[in-house]
C-alpha cells in the first residue's frame, strides 16, 4: 500500500513549470530521501504533499484519500523543520505542545503525548528550559519532539540539519534514522547532501530541473546509475 501518492504533478510559478509530471509512490512505512541540486524543485514539492504550494495539475493522496485542495491542518502529516524555527519565548514542553494546543486536544492526551514524545527523545530534564539555553543537538530533538507529538501518518523533512555543524550533523542522521526504525512512520525527507541521501534512505529519488531522473535503493543508485547526471551527483565528493 502506498501511504503517498504523487500522481502526474505539476508545478507552475507564473510561467516557469518548476515541477514536470511527477510521479512517486511512496510505501507505508519507507524512509525516502528526495535528493537534487539547489532550485530543482525539492521544495516545492514537500510544501505541495503539506498543501503549503497549491497543485497547478496532477493529484496527491495521503492514505489513499486524495489531499487537493485539503487545508494544510487538515493533513495528517508533520513537518520538521530545522531547529532555529523553535518559538523562542516559549520552554521545551510549550514549543512540544503548541501544535496539539491549536488543534484543541484534550489537556490529558496533551500531557500523554509530550511525555512520550520527550521520553523518546531524551528532553525530560530539559522541559522548562528556553531554546537559547540548549544545545544545537538538543534544539533539534525538540523540532523533531514538535512533529512526534502529533503522531502522523507521514513526516516530511525539508534540510533539517543544514544549520548545524559537520559533526552534529552526522549524528542526528543517526537519531533521525534510530526515530524512523522505533516509530516506522512514513518519512519524505528532502535534502541537496549526497551523502546525506545514501545513508539515511531505504530509496533515494534523485531530481533534475522539475524531473526524477531515477528511484531506487542507495546501493542501486550507486552501483547502476541511469545516466551521467545521476552518477556525476551521487559520486561528486560531498
Ligand atoms: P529546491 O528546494 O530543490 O532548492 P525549490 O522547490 O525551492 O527548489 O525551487 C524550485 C524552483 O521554483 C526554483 O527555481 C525557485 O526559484 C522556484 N520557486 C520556488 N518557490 C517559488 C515561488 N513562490 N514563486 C516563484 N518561484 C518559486
Ligand atoms: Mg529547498
């Protein structure tokens, strides 16, 4: 079963077609990394599956149910975004639970679901602290803490660890991968790092210029790569 669904999208700013008959399914519990140079339309896309970027043609179906035209609270996804898009005035247990506040969850499955969410991350200690009075790993942990505690059916990651440092970086690809293998919720996680791509993914869809130029299991990439841009990219030094 397909948990996502993109079916011929396309995507036009004004003129420019920036997305060109995408199509991807992505399978119920898969982690897949949708890798490509800087303006490719990465983006874009994971903001068209949240419903934040209307779709000019094609569909998109979450759990089999199709999302067009679906206000983006009304998804049952959860974006995670890079750590420096914590609310700053608010502590660790507020910027956990802002997003169920809004949707107007109970108090008790509000609790329920922060001391899960810090439980598994390691936050418990770091409840009452303020974002400035935690460190760059910590900070991420709670935008990742942000997305657990609404328990969706996918998570999309947009370059979430591009603001931190070299070694930082390589271990919260170890954490987001640990989180993927306890929780398996589907996860489309969008970076520009090669690197990135190859060891976090179960699939890796390599995208030129609005175009998949090729979908597959890392190693197949790898090995077998379907033309020169696919192998250039794979194999240029990170
Ligand atoms: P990526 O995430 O792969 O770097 P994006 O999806 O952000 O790429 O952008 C793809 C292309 O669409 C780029 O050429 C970018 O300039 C253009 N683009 C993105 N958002 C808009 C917008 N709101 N209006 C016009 N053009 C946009
Ligand atoms: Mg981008």
């Amino acid at each position: 079963m397909a948990d996502v669904t993109i079916d011929r999208v396309n995507k036009e700013f004004g003129a420019v077609k920036v997305l060109k008959n995408i199509e991807l399914e992505i399978r119920d519990g898969e982690f897949l990394v949708l890798v490509g140079p800087s303006g490719c339309g990465k983006s874009t896309l994971l903001r068209m599956i949240a419903g934040l970027e209307s779709v000019t043609a094609g569909n998109i179906s979450i759990g089999g149910a199709k999302v067009n035209g679906v206000a983006p609270k009304d998804r049952d996804i959860a974006m995670v975004f890079q750590s420096y898009a914590l609310y700053p005035h608010m502590n660790v247990r507020k910027n956990l639970s802002f997003a169920l506040r809004i949707r107007k969850a109970s108090e008790e499955e509000i609790e329920k679901r922060v001391k899960l969410a810090s439980e598994i991350l390691g936050l418990s200690e770091l409840m009452d602290r303020l974002p400035k009075q935690l460190s760059g790993g910590q900070r991420q942990r709670v935008a990742m803490g942000r997305a657990i505690v609404r328990d969706p059916q996918v998570f999309l990651f947009d370059e979430p660890l591009s603001n931190l440092d070299a070694k930082l970086r390589i271990q919260m690809r170890k954490e987001i991968k640990e989180l993927h293998q306890r929780l398996k919720t589907t996860s489309i996680y969008v970076t520009h790092d090669q690197i990135e791509a190859l060891t976090m993914a179960d699939r890796v869809v390599v995208m030129r210029d609005g175009v998949i130029e090729q979908a597959g299991p890392p190693l197949e990439l790898y090995d077998r790569p379907a033309n020169i841009f696919v192998a250039g990219f794979i194999g240029a030094p990170a």
